[in-house]
C-alpha cells in the first residue's frame, strides 16, 4: 500500500495519474533542493513527471538536471507516495504517484534550464519544515540525514 499525503480525494474531480520521479540529494550534511517561484513560491525536492516511455532513473537525472543544473549519481529507491492536487501550470487535477530516490549530487554543469527554478542547499532539518508537499516533507524526515550508502 502506497501512502497518501496532502488533500483528500474529491468526489467531484476527476484525476489523472501523473507518475513522477524525486530525489533526496545530500552532499556535505546539505540537502540540494529546488525553489519553485511560478505558479507558487515553494521549496520542492527535484524531480517532476515521467515522460510515456521513460523510466523513472532516467526521469529522474532528467529532471534533476532541468531545475537544478546538477548531474547525480548513485540513485536508490526509496519509495513512493501518493497526493492528489490541482497543478495550475497543466490545469489539470492530478493523481501524483512521486517515487522517491536517494542520491548524490556529483558535478554542477549549468544554471537551471527549468524557468522559475532556483537550486537551493539547505540543512536537512529546516528542508523538512520548509518543503511545500507533506510527502516531501514525510520522506526527507526519515531519509534526510542518511546519505547514500
């Protein structure tokens, strides 16, 4: 069974599943996060939707790169969990299924090339209050101090 987080199921909604790979990135006792400021300011941990035909490990250093500009290495699942939410940016209600990795940042090569995406290094413990989704929060709780291994 796959936790959910965030606001309940609405009867009067239909959702689409929306699949998507996140990473917990520390290096040097810091966690690599990404600020968001369009269409919410929000701290998001990196990751976003799996393209149809991609796997989730490709999603992931995919999207890793486009809103943080950092290559990774070494990713581990962690797990998966479940939110349903209105993502303005798609006008679309979504049933989002966010697999969660552990990895590590090895090699900054650009800026962002998401807009509206900003990377950010934070202590572990203020990114568990400061994250914008309680998944989010619920993962880097439990993992954020681990690194991997």
């Amino acid at each position: 069974m796959i936790r959910r987080y965030g606001e309940p199921v609405r009867s009067d909604r239909r959702y689409r599943l929306r699949p998507g790979a996140y990473a917990i990135l520390l290096r040097d006792a810091r966690l690599l996060l990404t600020h968001q400021s369009e269409p919410t300011s929000e701290f998001q941990l990196p990751g976003g939707g799996i393209d149809p035909g991609e796997s989730p490990v490709a999603a992931l250093h995919r999207e890793v790169f486009e809103e943080t500009g950092w290559r990774i290495g070494a990713p581990r699942r962690l797990g998966a969990f479940r939110r349903f939410t209105y993502m303005p940016e798609y006008d679309l209600w979504a049933e989002k299924l966010c697999h969660v990795y552990l990895a590590r940042p090895v090699l900054r090569l650009s800026r962002p090339t998401e807009p509206d995406h900003e990377p950010v290094w934070m202590d572990p413990s203020v990114a568990a209050n400061a994250l914008g989704n309680p998944g989010d929060r619920a993962f880097v709780r439990h993992w954020g101090q681990l690194g991997p291994r």
